[in-house]
C-alpha cells in the first residue's frame, strides 16, 4: 500500500534537485538543455502516475484506499517511459539534434538510488514473502520478505559505475541511455516475480508489460540511433 511518507517526499525532492543541478550546469553550453530536461521531468511524473493506475491502481477500485492509492502511487518504470517520451518530443520542438541519452544514464540511476531510499523507510514496494534467511526482511507484521528494494539499490549502484565507466572511456557514445533501458527493463521483469505486487496472470503483473514495454523502448531506440550519422552526446 502507497502511504504518504514526508521523508520519502524529501528524498524525491533530494533527487530531483541533483538532477535540475545537473542540468542547469550543462545549460551553459546549449540553453535548449534545461527546458528539455523540464519537459523529461514532466513526462516522468505523468508516466509514473499512469504506469502505476495501470499496473495497480485500477486493482484498489472499491476500496477505501483507492483514492489514497492513486494519488500516492507511482513506478519507476513509467516515469522511465514518460520522461522518454517527452525529451523526444522537447528535442523536435526546440530543435536540438545531439543525443541526450549519455547525461540521462547518469542522472536516471541517481535519482532511483534516492527514491528506492524513500521506500526504505516508508516500508513500500515490499518483496514476497520468503524463508527467514540472512538476506530477508521483515515487514511490519514481522514476515520475512525478499530485500525487493536493497536489490533494486544494488542494481543502480552498478548501473551508474558501468556507465560512469563507459562515459569516461567513451564507448557507445550516444547510447547510453538506451542500453540503461533495456538494461532496466530486464532487471525490473526480472525481478518483479520476486516482488509482491498484484499479478494480472498466472506469475505476470502490470509491471512486467510496462518492463517489457521499456525493453522494447530501449531496443528501439539503439538501432535507431545506431542507423544514424555520429553526433557529439552529451
């Protein structure tokens, strides 16, 4: 259950605001940057919120919590989604051609590390329930669960080493963000059979259509750019 969480809502607003500085300062070298990281935010926020009406809100429809529940859950993978979306749309409009994606595989990491944190200490986006064992944790009925978040934490601590890496090497330069991507994606399809959330299917939730949606996104948009002339990213 999405419950309101005034450390969690610091630490979203903690995420977004090493990410806008980030931004900002590349905004010295093209003023279009910061508008189309704007519009990324914007996307991100409505991807986040229709992603999870999708895979989960519409589950708490005649209860008493579903209004609590829409309008306090979000998933990452739909802001993912969004955000994409709208940086594509923001690059048309303004015109701006170099690949953004590289700087986007950096901030993205970064801001999840500090959202999954918030969801430490809200107790939300649990895993199922497991054998008591080193690795789980309890819930506030004292079951043990599947470390859900810490393993999500672990998974973007390497994220943003390997392209930390990648970036000062300069290999794949203008694909980053895609290979963050389909990288993502995986993982998160993945992963979701061991998280505890409502399933559509069988062992199938939500989650791993909007996954297997960003996969695809990622696929997509690496051979797109991989048939197009070299550019400098950013």
């Amino acid at each position: 259950m999405s419950l309101p969480n005034p450390l969690g809502s610091a630490l979203l607003l903690l995420a977004i605001a090493v990410s806008v500085t980030i931004w900002m300062r590349m905004g010295r070298k093209d003023s279009r940057l910061p508008m189309i990281y704007l519009l990324g935010l914007l996307g991100g926020f409505l991807g986040a919120k229709l992603g999870f009406i999708f895979a989960e809100g519409w589950t708490w429809y005649g209860t008493p919590y579903f209004w609590m529940q829409i309008l306090n859950g979000k998933t990452i993978l739909g802001a993912l989604l969004g955000g994409y979306f709208f940086v594509e749309f923001a690059k048309r409009q303004t015109g701006y051609t170099a690949p953004t994606g590289d700087l986007f595989a950096i901030t993205a990491p970064i801001g999840i590390i500090i959202g999954r944190l918030g969801c430490l200490t809200s107790g939300c986006c649990l895993g199922q329930v497991c054998e008591p064992g080193w690795y789980a944790m309890t819930d506030v009925q004292g079951l043990p669960r599947w470390p859900a978040v810490p393993v999500e934490i672990a998974f973007n601590l390497l994220a943003l080493a390997v392209f930390l890496t990648l970036r000062k090497s300069r290999v794949l330069p203008g694909q980053h963000f895609h290979l963050y991507l389909m990288a993502y994606g995986a993982f998160r399809f993945l992963h979701e059979f061991a998280r505890g959330t409502p399933r559509l299917a069988g062992p199938f939730s939500g989650y791993h259509l909007l996954a297997l949606g960003l996969m695809l996104l990622g696929l997509g948009g690496f051979l797109r750019r991989r048939s197009q002339p070299a550019r400098q990213p950013h």
